[in-house]
C-alpha cells in the first residue's frame, strides 16, 4: 500500500510538471494593423529552447508550452527579422504562462524595418564617387538618451548610397567626400599649375547645413522609405597642417568635426601625411586622430580665422588590464563574471570575460573617457577601485595616449532582490518602465536600474547593491532612467525601499507622476 501512495504522488507530480499553456495571438502591422499572414513567429526562453510556427491568412498563430517566461520574435518573409511588441516600445515584454495568466489574446504589432537612399552629386550634378554617408540614429541607450553612430556607407560611380534594414527612428545623415582629382597628384598639380583651387568638398550635414546645429532630424515610422540626396561644394576656410615630430609617420591621420551629441563627424582621411595638409576646413572644434601600427594620438582643437598645424606625435596604443578582487575573501564565482567597458560619451561597450585567475585585458581602448563596471549571473558589482596610469573622477577614467592604465577592482555580492507587480487596480499593466533609482541622486548611471514589465505586469530587480532607492513606473519604454536630471521629479512621489543585503523584497505599484515644480 505504502509502494502505492508513493508511485501515485510521482504521478501527480509528473502530470502537474507536464501541464501545458496555450501561449496564442495575432501578428499585425504595427502601422495598419492589418493581420500578417505568412509570418513566422518563434517562442525562446522558458523549459523550451525553441518552437517556430507560420501564421494563417488572417495572421494567427498559437503555442503550447510549460509554465515559465517566454520571448516572442516575428520574422516576415518580405523583410527579414524584426521583433513584433505587445504594446507600442522598442523591445517586446516576455510572455509569462502559468495556471492564473491569460495568454491566448497576445497582439504582436510587427514593426517593418525603414530604408534610406540617394545620391550624393557635386556641384555640377555629377555623381561623386566614394563619398563617405555617415548616418546617426538618437535613441535612449543604457538609460540614457544618446546620439549614435551607425556607420558610413560609400557613394558608388553613380553617387549612390543606401542604408536598409533598419528599424524606425529617428536619424541624421552626413556627407563628405573628395573630387575625383584630390588623390590624383599628376592632376592636383596640372591644376594648380593651371591656376586652379585644390580643396575637398565640405562636411554637409542633410540636407544642406555645414553647421550640426542645422541638420534635420528624419523621424521615420515602421516600412517608410527615405530619399536623401546631398549635393557637395568645395568647402572653404583655413589650413590644417600636419607635422610629423618623429618622421616617418606610416600610418593615416583623419580629421573628424565635433558635431552632433558631441560625436565626431568623418571630415576626411590622410595616408601617411601625404598630402601634409587638410586644406578648407571651416571654423569650428575638430579632433585629429592618428592611427599606425602600434601607436596613437588624438588630439582635440580649434580652427578660426588662421591655419593651423598639428604636430603628429604618436605614443604607444593605450591599454587597460587589472585583476579583480573579492571584498569578502570567501566569495566565490558559480557563473562567468564579465568586465564591461563603457565609452562615457559615445556609450559603446566593450566587454571581456574575466580570467581563471580573476584578471582581465581589454584588446583595444579608446582615447575617451572610460567606465567600468562588473556583470555576471552571480551579480557581483564593483564596490571600489584601485587605477594607475590613469586620472579618475567620479569613477570615470581618464585614458589619454601612452597610457599603460592597470585596475583592481573589488566586487562586492552585498545585493539583495526586489520584485513586484505594476497595476491599476486588479489589472497588470504590461510593457511599463520601472525604475529603482539612487535615493542619494547618485551621477553614477549604474546606480539607477529599469525594467520593461512583463505581460503579466511583473518585474524582478536581481543583484542590485544593498541601499536606499526610490521606486516608480513610468508609461514610456524610452524614458531615460539613468539620466538624474529626467529622474528627479519623480522622485518625490516615488516608493522608497531599502534593498536589504541578501534581502527579497516585493512591492506593488501603480504608475507615476512627476512632481510639479
């Protein structure tokens, strides 16, 4: 009888394991809201590695699967992938099943990607050939909203460029290139014989502005299509010179304008320092960056009403490596740990895996100001630092050339837990940011941590420092959470919570308000 009772609870037990959810909904255009048939939906994440099933005419598709949390992604056949959203964002919510979740009524609003194109002409519409189209996208990155860049394209013989497959946003573009004579030194001198001006064309920003300040944003939605042409003149203003201290310099110098978020903007490239000379550059900040071999320089001025020259004196690539240190000598990894790199103005991220031996050594580092910060499964976070090499202030290193910057970093696993539900009276709200931000009003972007919801309105804070922070939710996937000037009128009417060492806390809330001033 004993042998009986037993076999039946493993039964139980296993029939309860086996239970299934049916996890269903429908694809739609994000623009029309017409059902996408034909699509391809895959379900990750949860007991499951990976289930895919293609929709009906009338863009339907359902899933059956154990209860966890579970991601969807939609990949249309006339675009490629592009992740479908259960609420208007930039990024999906996971699906979480279980015996009390709806899931069958999921509507996931399919974003097709954007294109942009043109030509790039002179300025007697001739096409020019190899111009360099950098195209920008400003978007909230990390918590915080940024101008990035994305890249360059190059205009072919006939001065066309296009950019595809990307999502809906908003961008700027940038135009610069040379006529077809600049490299051509046979030419360059049988025109300056001739009595003829040898300069490149000038840094244009779209549609037609030399100035950042004037370049137009280009907001575009899901599947819109962009024509942008740009027409180059020959630019006008002082001499750049360059001076090479240790001649012979072998690698290239490029010039860069200080331009839109404070990027640097592709004016032009030498070889070498031949030609000796970036002529036409207009008034404003520029950086020159020299790059050859092992070395580097980079070197920030101004240009005004005069030329000027810019002694190339390269110095040994920077590096960065240290080791990492545990505050509580008994702590020990269960899981890899990883040293990230931040660049402070760009936001780029470079991160390496920490060694057996708790050391680590990034392959490049830029001349930039620098973050670093520590992530893993096992949630250990830099408690104190110790560089050489290198100034620091507020936690942000300093890396200038030559630098040979070594770091020891103390993690520390005093974190505890915080997670919790975001509500409107007995209703989940899905597809919210929620904030836990420095209660101290920190600068450090690492003290402040976001959360899109998931369907069933939850969120879950793992391995945040123990502290003091204020708690709040906010209807805007874009809202810029580590940005303390953005976060601080809520703040007021935010939950404060101490996030206990070791602790698991849950709260539940509503939406939030800024204070008015």
């Amino acid at each position: 009888m004993k042998t009986s009772i037993v076999a039946l609870v493993a039964i139980l037990a296993s029939t309860a394991g086996a239970q299934s959810f049916r996890v269903a909904g429908i694809v739609v255009d994000s623009e029309t809201a017409a059902p996408l048939g034909r699509t391809r939906v895959v379900l990750t994440g949860g007991p499951v590695q990976e289930q895919s099933v293609i929709t009906t005419g009338n863009g339907k598709f359902s899933f059956d699967v154990p209860q966890g949390k579970y991601t969807l992604l939609a990949a249309h056949r006339d675009f490629g992938e592009s992740y479908g959203q259960t609420r208007s964002g930039n990024s999906d919510s996971a699906i979480v099943t279980g015996p009390d979740q709806d899931t069958t009524g999921i509507v996931m609003r399919w974003h097709a990607p954007v294109a942009i194109h043109g030509k790039v002409l002179d300025e007697s519409a001739e096409p020019v050939y190899g111009a360099q189209v950098e195209l920008f996208v400003e978007a909230v990155t990390g918590g915080k909203r940024r101008i990035i860049s994305l890249g360059r394209a190059e205009s072919d013989e006939l001065g066309n460029y296009s950019w595809s497959s990307i999502p809906g946003g908003t961008y700027y573009l940038a135009a610069t290139g040379e006529p077809w004579y600049f490299s051509d030194r046979y030419a360059r001198d049988a025109l300056t014989e001739a009595g003829k001006s040898i300069v490149p064309y000038g840094l244009t920003y779209f549609p037609g502005a030399n100035d950042p300040r004037d370049a137009t944003a280009l907001s575009l939605h899901p599947g819109e299509e962009l024509q942008a042409d740009f027409t180059l003149r020959p630019a006008s203003g002082s001499n750049v010179r360059l001076s090479c201290t240790n001649a012979p310099c072998g690698g290239s110098t490029s010039l860069f304008a200080l331009g839109l978020g404070g990027l640097e903007a592709l004016v032009g490239t030498t070889n070498g320092v031949e030609p000796d000379v970036f002529p036409a550059v207009p008034p404003g900040r520029y950086v020159a960056r020299y790059t050859g071999g092992d070395e580097s320089m980079r070197k920030a001025f101004d240009v005004g009403g005069g030329d000027v020259t810019i002694e190339i004196a390269p110095k040994p690539v920077p590096t960065l490596a240290g080791r990492v240190a545990f505050q509580n000598p008994t702590d020990r990894l269960r899981h890899p740990m990883y040293v990230n790199l931040q660049d402070e103005d760009t936001g780029q991220t470079v991160t390496v895996v920490l060694g057996a031996n708790r050391s680590f050594s990034f392959p490049t580092v830029p001349i930039s100001r620098v973050r670093l910060s520590l992530s893993g499964v096992d949630g250990f976070f830099v408690s104190k630092m110790s560089v050489e090499g290198a100034s620091v202030t507020n936690g942000v290193l300093d890396i200038v050339e030559g630098a040979k910057v070594q770091v020891i970093l103390s993690a520390s696993g005093e974190t505890g837990s915080l997670k919790g539900f975001v509500m409107d009276g007995d209703k989940p709200i899905p597809a919210v940011m929620v904030v836990l931000a420095s209660a101290e009003g920190s600068t450090n972007p690492n003290d402040y941590h976001g959360y899109q919801t998931d369907s069933d309105g939850s969120f879950d804070f793992a391995g945040v420092p123990a502290g003091d922070y204020v708690l709040f939710a906010v209807d805007n996937l874009d809202f810029e959470y580590a940005n303390p000037e953005v976060v601080r009128p809520y703040l007021a009417r935010g939950k404060r919570v101490r996030m206990k060492l070791n602790g698991a806390e849950t709260e539940s809330l509503g939406l939030s308000r800024p204070a008015q001033n």
